[in-house]
C-alpha cells in the first residue's frame, strides 16, 4: 500500500497555479485524513483569497490564447489526459481510497467513470457548431456561433473526487474556457494529482488551476465578486447552491448547479424480484450510499414488501465493512465524524417514529467513521429520512398499495434529480417515467450514470445539464450575427 510519507512525492500538495504547485500566500496548510483510520495522510496548501486572485489573473492571461487554440488540438490534450490517467489507474485509486475512504473495486470504477468524460469531451471538442441561414423575411442572413464563456469556477463534491472534477473541466476546456477549481477540503488530493496528468498531457500553463483550501467562503468569494471570472459550477448541498447562485448574480454569472437529492425507488408488484434486489443493492450501497443519485427512499408495494424488506436485509447485512484498501471489503467508511453523526441521528429518528430495523442500525466502534449497513422496514413517512439526504449505508423501506399513491409521494419532495421504479408493464413503464418529477429515471436500471448522457436535476436539485452532448453547451456563449444578402 502506499505509504503516507511517500503521498507528497507522488502527488502535488501545494495550490496549483501556473502549471505547477506552490505554498499558498500564507503559508498555511491543513491535514487530509484518512476516514478509515482518522489518520494524517498529509498536509496540503490552505489557500486563501490572495491564491484566488492568482488563479484568476492567470487564467485571464492565458484565456483568448486558450480559446483561440484549434479544437483539434484541444481534443488531442484532452485526449492524451484520458491516456495517462487509465495508465495510472492504480495509482490514483488507491489515491482516493485514502481520501475518500471508498473500496478499490469502486475507485477503480470511478477512474473509468470520471475519464470517460475527458475521452467523451475530446470528442465534442470538434463537434461545436452554429447555423447559417437567409431570414425567413428574405431581407439578410442569420449568422450563429458558438464562443467560449471565459474563466470558470468549479467547486466540487468529496464524495466522487475525480469525476466530479473530470464532468466539469472536460467541457470546459473542450469549449475553450480556463477553469479554477475548487475540491472538497476532505479530498483535494485526487484533484491536484488530475492535475499533474493535464500537466504531462501538455495543458498550458494557467488554464487549469486548483485551489485546494479549509474555507471555502475565503477562496470563492473574491472569484464570485471579480467581473473577470463568467461562469460558476457547483456539486453539492443546496444549501450552499442557493448561497452561491446568490453570489453569482451580483455579476450575472453563468451557472450550473448539481445539487441535494431524495431519489424514490419504486417496486410495483409485477416487478422481476431479483432485477430489483440487484438494482437495489447499486443504488443504495454504491459509494456507501455517499451519492446524490442514491436510492433514499424505497418504495415497495405491500403485497411483496416483506419478501422484499428481508432479502434486501439479507444481502446488506452480509456485506463486509472495513477500510477500503482491505482485501474482501464491500463498503469502506463514511468521509468524517459528522457525517457519521448525521447517519446515526437520522436512523435514531426513524426507528423513534415505528421503523423496524432488519439489519444494522449502529455506528461502529473503533477508529475511522463506520456505520454498520443498514435495512429499516416500515418506516413512517413524517421520519426525517423521508424528507432529508441519508448519504450513508441505510436503506429506508416504504410500503404503498396504489401507483398514484407512491407517484404522489414520490413528488412530494423539494428534489428532483434521479427515480427508479421496477416494473414488467410497457405502458406503466411509459405512464410513470412522464409522472415522475425528476431530471433522470432509471427504468429497471439502478445505475443510471453515463457521460454520453445528460446529468442534472430539476427544481431544488439543480440548474443545467453536465454530460452528453448537452453538456459543452453549459461553457459556450450563443452568438448571433445580422449579415445583408
């Protein structure tokens, strides 16, 4: 395994500006831990509003030269990123075991998951296009570009610390835009190691730029407030969503927002059993339940609920907890204390309002933040969990009778991002897909994530679309040209 003296020579600790790392201004740094042990791994720069603003003079400087740089070539960066980064698989998914504390089978996915979207973005890079036209009046013509928007923020998640880092610098640099990004405190380090890869894949210098820091305010709000930078893009709570779209309209900023979640997964009775069991166990557990896609509330109909509810506890109560760098783990810890806490008060709740616990329920003893996987049964819709983000190994079972009852509960939520439902029924299949107010559906499908696929969310989940062919089109401005016959 790789050892914690050895992190700071493999990966850069320092505020990445330039094309290279550097000690912040102020010469501070903060620890990143090790949530299976709650263990140092490093420390990395603390950067504060000075390295903002340097970060951002330098992407001003290089922005026109960057924008101005054929698609091709572009593409070719982007491309050569993706190569490197599958030749370090290894590397950088022990990298975010560490940090984020997820198994390595998952991690190894993610690497493959989250450099999907350099490869895919490589691709579009070439594709931007616009339209030439006489008008309709026949008294001109209709010229229509495509330009970059200019310098970005993007402020990204712990919970997937490559990806949702890749889905937002893939577009925009595919679109021509320099991007400063902002990571979680708990996991900077898979960002700054992104980093290096863009580097040897021969990124300019200053068209990327990474701002590790333990105070976000500090680092986002000189950026937020400067009339240079034109775009902000955000991965997290919505909460802080709705600070910074606040934030962001002082300047008339650009803006995509993936925010909270509270996903429905529904079982009718006609659904094959076993395909939902196993759609089940992806959107609960993948991540530890750490996903803003995870299957928060599971609706099952009450004539196979039983059925369901023990078989669900059965293989979730079989899986192996321990840190993810251990051979035969299943599901590693949770990122910190808090969100162990969080887990813990949010099951206490439910099971003081009737849930019956099928498995689990506890916090683990010991060092690192464990909770044991968790099934409770019937749970009573006025528990917390039905209304707020669980993000941690529980799986909260619902019973229904009625689609129109479980359609109605599903929406009566403030969320919108993703919904899955299990049925055998075409026209149901049709009928509920449309019913559902989410910005993705899984049709007896529990993982729904694909970069040739649009992501994002509606109502409080979200503003605008990341992936797909769709997702370039958030880092480019639509320009309109009157020409004269």
């Amino acid at each position: 395994m790789l050892e914690y003296d050895r992190i700071s020579e493999l990966v850069p600790t320092g505020v990445w500006i330039d094309g290279a790392a550097a000690p912040a201004v102020s010469g501070s740094s903060f620890a990143v831990r090790n949530p299976a042990t709650g263990e140092i791994l490093t420390e990395v720069a603390d950067a504060s509003g000075a390295d903002a603003l340097r970060a951002l003079d330098s992407a001003c400087r290089v922005q026109s030269a960057w924008a101005a740089t054929a698609p091709r070539e572009r593409a070719v960066i982007l491309r050569r990123a993706w190569e490197i980064l599958m030749e370090r698989t290894e590397e950088i998914a022990l990298l975010m075991t560490l940090e984020m504390g997820k198994t390595l089978a998952e991690a190894r996915g993610e690497v493959a998951y989250g450099g999907e979207f350099l490869r895919w973005f490589s691709e579009e890079a070439v594709r931007v296009g616009g339209r030439y036209t006489d008008s309709p009046a026949g008294t001109g013509r209709i010229l229509v570009t495509k330009q970059p928007v200019g310098p970005c923020l993007a402020i990204t998640p712990w919970n997937f610390p490559l990806a949702m880092g890749s889905r937002k610098i893939g577009p925009a640099l595919a679109a021509g835009c320099t991007v400063i990004v902002k990571p979680a405190e708990d996991t900077p380090l898979t960002m700054l190691a992104l980093a290096q890869i863009f580097a040897d894949a021969g990124l300019p210098a200053g068209v990327l730029s990474i701002l590790p820091g333990s105070d976000a305010a500090a680092i986002t709000a000189p950026l937020l407030a400067d009339p240079r930078l034109r775009k902000v893009t955000f991965t997290g709570s919505t909460r802080v969503g709705k600070l910074l779209l606040r934030q962001a309209a002082d300047n008339v900023l650009r803006t995509s927002m993936e925010l909270g979640g509270n996903a429905p997964f529904i079982v009718f009775e006609d659904a094959d059993l076993d395909q939902a069991l196993a759609g089940a166990m992806a959107a609960k557990m993948r991540n530890g339940g750490e996903a803003c896609t995870a299957a928060n509330r599971i609706y099952v109909h009450n004539s196979i609920r039983e059925q369901f509810a023990a078989r669900l506890a059965e293989k979730i109560g079989a899986l192996r907890v321990g840190p993810g760098y251990e051979s035969g783990v299943d599901t590693g810890p949770l990122i910190n204390e808090r969100q162990r806490d969080n887990v813990a008060a949010l099951v206490q709740d439910a099971v003081a309002a009737g849930a019956v616990v099928r498995t689990g329920g506890k916090a683990i003893d010991g060092p690192g933040w464990f909770f044991q996987p968790t099934v409770l049964d019937d749970v009573p819709r006025t528990a917390r969990m039905h209304s707020e983000e669980i993000f941690g190994p529980v799986a909260a079972i619902y019973g229904f009778d009625t689609e129109d009852d479980v359609v109605t509960a599903a929406n009566d939520t403030e969320y919108g991002l993703a919904a899955y439902f299990y049925t055998r029924d075409l026209d149901r299949a049709l009928r509920v897909s449309n019913a559902l107010q989410a910005g993705m559906v899984g049709v007896n499908r529990g993982v729904i994530s694909d970069p040739a696929a649009p992501f994002g969310g509606i109502k409080q989940s979200g503003l605008g679309t990341e992936g797909g062919s769709e997702g370039i089109d958030e880092y480019l401005d639509t320009k309109y040209v009157a020409l004269t016959r």
